[in-house]
C-alpha cells in the first residue's frame, strides 16, 4: 500500500492539480438545487483541500480528512474562508456521525480495491439518513491496472454503496482535467433511512 505520508513529505503528489474538481463546480452549479449550503460535509482523502475551499466557497462547512499529516499542514497553510476545517485521519475510523453530505473524489480510487466494500460502509455510517454521497469515481486510468489510482466500473461502485445509498443521478461530467476526460463517473446518492445493519 502507498505511503502517502512519504509522498507529501516529498511534495510527489502528481494527483494534485492545483485546484478543485472541474465535476465539483458541474455539480453545485448543474444539481446541488442549494443542498450544500450551511451543510456540514466530509470530505476524505482531502489532501491539500482545493475541493475543500471550493465547498466552502459555496456556503458548505467541510471537514476535510487525510491520512497524511503533511497534507493537513499543507491544506491549512492556504488562506482559509473561515467555513472549512482540516483534520488528520481516515474515513475507516471516523467516529463522528450525522454529516449532511461526504464529497468523495481521489479517495476510492486511491484506496487497495479490497478495501471498498469498508469504504462505503464507513460512508453509510458518518452520512446521516437522507444525506447524500456526491462523488466523482474515475472509471479507468491509464495505468493498465497498477494503481493507484484504480479504475471501477459504475456497477461495482453500486453494488458498493446501495446497501446504505441509492442513485439518484449520474453522468459523465463534461468537465473534467484534460487527462481525465470521458473517464470519470459523477454520481449522486442519497442515504436511506432504513439502511442500519452492518453499520456500528
């Protein structure tokens, strides 16, 4: 498993972009209908937190949540709106619950394919009943499957997230990085309420 403390420390984060999500902005302009704001989001795998700031920037409060310390540091040396907060720690051992909504995008790819069944589980636990998970998955990198990041398919991501989550919309985003153009999935899904088992 990659050492993403070591990565960070080194500042060999070839993932990191320099900005926000280009589906983050097609989503709160295109469909978020103003849920996002004054919402409390988790945001895992945040790493410097340019999707962070962006949430903010749209009225949310996010947390944003990385394994590596170095990148909290780096996340919180940015000028900050004030609405965003940053956090050392995993999505696996989170304990607080209740979050309106969790903004995943880097982080279920990045994670050992193995370890995704746990990821949504822990979603479905911090995302309180009628919260959503908005995420943008990448479908299939280009790195003939020697990741991270991993690629998935839209049917193993729902096979995933529906025993606690249910689609509410998708799409191919028309925004994307150049690399990643028509190769990510942007998805919408809605916590169920009834959805407990499994869960503590």
């Amino acid at each position: 498993m990659r050492d993403w403390e070591d990565h960070w420390s080194r500042r060999d984060t070839p993932w990191d972009k320099g900005e926000a999500a280009p589906p983050l902005f097609e989503y709160l302009e295109e469909w978020d209908d103003g849920f996002m704001r004054g919402a409390r989001v988790l945001v895992p795998g945040c790493g410097s937190g340019h999707d962070v700031r962006a949430l903010a920037g749209a009225g949310a409060k996010p947390v944003g949540v990385d394994v590596s310390e170095t990148a909290i540091e780096v996340a919180r040396a940015h000028d900050p709106s004030g609405d965003e907060e940053f956090r050392h720690g995993s999505l696996f051992d989170w304990e607080e619950t209740g979050y309106d909504a969790l903004w995943e995008h880097t982080c279920f790819c990045a994670i050992d394919p193995a370890d995704r069944a746990n990821y949504a589980r822990a979603a479905g636990r911090v995302v309180k009943p009628g919260g959503r998970l908005v995420g943008v998955f990448y479908l299939n990198p280009d790195n003939d499957g020697d990741g991270p990041p991993f690629g998935a398919d839209r049917a193993e991501i729902c096979r995933h997230f529906e025993p606690w989550f249910s689609l509410v919309r998708s799409r191919v985003p028309e925004r994307a990085f150049p690399s990643r153009v028509g190769r990510e999935w942007l998805a919408v899904f809605q916590r169920k309420a009834e959805a407990t088992a499994g869960l503590r």
